[in-house]
C-alpha cells in the first residue's frame, strides 16, 4: 500500500525539452484555430510540462499518476556558484584551505577567480556539482608540488590562472629551505 508515501524525482532528463517544444509547436485545428502559439524562450520551455510529455519521454502512466505536483528547477547563476564555493560549512574553499595548510602553505582565492570558475562550470553545463572537478583540476599540480618544494609559505589562485593564461601566485619563505626527495627504487643500491 502506497497510500501515504511521498515519490520525488529528479534528474536532468535530457531531451524533455524537444518533446514540449514539439508539443507547444503543434497548430491548433478546430475552433481555437486562430490562436498562435507565442515563441517560449528554451529556458523556459521545462517551466510547460505536462503529465503527456512525461509518457512521451518513457515514464509509466502509472509512475507519472504518482506525481501529482511537477517543478522544474532554474540554473545556478553565477552568484549562487560562487556562494557554493564559500559558504557551506564543508564549502570547497574551506576544504582547499585546509588542506593547504596541513603542510603550512596558505592560500587564497582572488574574487575574480573565483567567478571565473563559476563561469566555468556554466560554460560545460556541470553547475555545482561540477566545482569539485574544476578545482582539482585547477589545484592538483600545486596540491603535490607546493608541499614538496618546502618554501612555499603563501598561493594565491588569480583569474589568470583559472582562465589559463597565467599561474599561479606564489610567495616563498626565505627562510625555509627546499626539499629533496630521495627516491630509490627497490633493490637499488643505497647512495653513498
């Protein structure tokens, strides 16, 4: 008995969109024929769905019985991008930080960084859930590098460098001395 259970669904439902637009496309026939259909912005064409477009798209009608209420979601803009990557308490600029300075680096982020990697998650459609990526890719050499040079004391990651163009800031401690990896493979012999 299903009687008092609530079904939600998400996910992005690729090609949803065509089938409102062919839907919303189609001429009225009949008495209503002098209506027109007015052009819907495909930002907003999702904003039109109904339950006949779902059953179009491959949902059981008895599925779709069960969602008797249908929301669509906006975009992220790039605001609310960037307040994902602040303001969270486990927010990725604070993960980042941390780590960093687990081998006592400090790092930071220009303003203009971190909207250029908001952008960026808009441009390759990847919304919040694509910051995570954009970072690691954006941080992983540095990520080994850094700790590894040993006089890294300070990164700041500008616009730059996220667009590409550029590296990284990066202030050293005189006073610190770097570091040599020894790596030996095994079974080589020791060094003298």
């Amino acid at each position: 008995d299903t009687t008092n259970v609530l079904f939600i669904c998400g996910g992005a439902f690729d090609g949803l969109d065509k089938i409102i637009q062919r839907r919303m496309g189609e001429k009225v026939i009949g008495f209503n024929s002098e209506q027109k259909n007015e052009k819907v912005d495909e930002k907003e064409i999702l904003k039109h769905i109904q339950p006949e477009d779902l059953l179009k798209f491959g949902l059981i009608p008895e599925f779709i019985g069960r969602l008797p209420v249908i929301v669509t979601l906006e975009e992220l803009s790039e605001d609310a991008l960037i307040r994902i990557i602040r303001e969270p308490k486990n927010a990725l600029l604070k993960q980042y930080k941390k780590l960093f300075e687990m081998d006592n680096i400090q790092i930071d982020f220009e303003d203009d960084a971190l909207r250029a990697i908001a952008k960026k998650a808009i441009e390759r459609k990847t919304g919040a859930r694509g910051l995570r990526g954009i970072m690691e890719e954006l941080l992983g050499n540095l990520m080994f590098e850094a700790p590894s040079d040993g006089t890294v004391a300070h990164i700041v990651i500008t616009a730059d460098m996220v667009a590409g163009v550029g590296d990284a800031m990066i202030m050293r401690d005189p006073m610190k001395q770097p570091t040599r990896l020894q790596m030996r493979l095994p079974g080589a012999p020791a060094p003298n």
